[in-house]
C-alpha cells in the first residue's frame, strides 16, 4: 500500500508560513518526502531563513506549521542539523522551495577532500 504525499495546499501552506517568517529556502524529508508517511506521521521540515531565529522564534513557527496543518511539525533549521543525520536527510530531502542558491551545507558538503 502506498504511503502518503504532501498535498498542494499543505505544500502552499508550509510556504506561505515560512517565507512571511524569513526563510530562503525549505525541504520536506523523511516520511512525506520518501511517500511514505501514514496517518500518525509527522512532516519534517528543514528551513533556512536569511536571519538567525530565536529559540522562541522556532517554537512560536512550529507550532504555527502544527496548527495550519493539523499535524505534528519536526522543524529543522539548517544549522541545526547533525552531522551523524545530515546524509539521510539531505538524501530523503525534496526542495520545495528555493529563493536563489543552494543551501549551505549543500555547497560545503559538494567540496573535495
């Protein structure tokens, strides 16, 4: 059985929601992303915005994202992302929306050793 997707309207809505709030560019990953979330599944989100965002700030956004939704928000600031997960994120990661450029982890992980 197929899993679910994320609709046109929660896409819009996502970014009618961040962009009024900053961001520059958002990727949905992990189960929406893959095609794979079910009724009980959040929708992660990884966001950068053109301005550092308060811890206060995130929460006030996420719970903002929770409630246009009608479901659990995992929010995700660019900065924020570990090292140990940043791989399968990024590898799940459908953009959404882009401003202009890649991200930063983008650029600085697509650099030789």
């Amino acid at each position: 059985m197929a899993g679910r997707t994320l609709t046109r309207m929660a896409r819009e809505t996502i970014i009618a929601i961040l962009t009024r709030n900053d961001a520059e560019w958002i990727a949905v990953f992990g189960s929406y992303a893959r095609g794979s979330a079910n009724p009980s599944s959040d929708i992660d989100i990884l966001v950068r915005f053109a301005r550092k965002k308060s811890l206060f700030s995130l929460v006030r956004i996420e719970d903002e994202l929770a409630r246009a939704l009608c479901m659990k928000v995992d929010l995700v600031t660019e900065n924020a992302v570990s090292p140990y997960l940043a791989d399968a994120i990024y590898r799940d990661a459908v953009v959404i929306y882009d401003a202009g450029g890649l991200p930063h982890i983008f650029t600085t992980s697509l650099m030789p050793y």
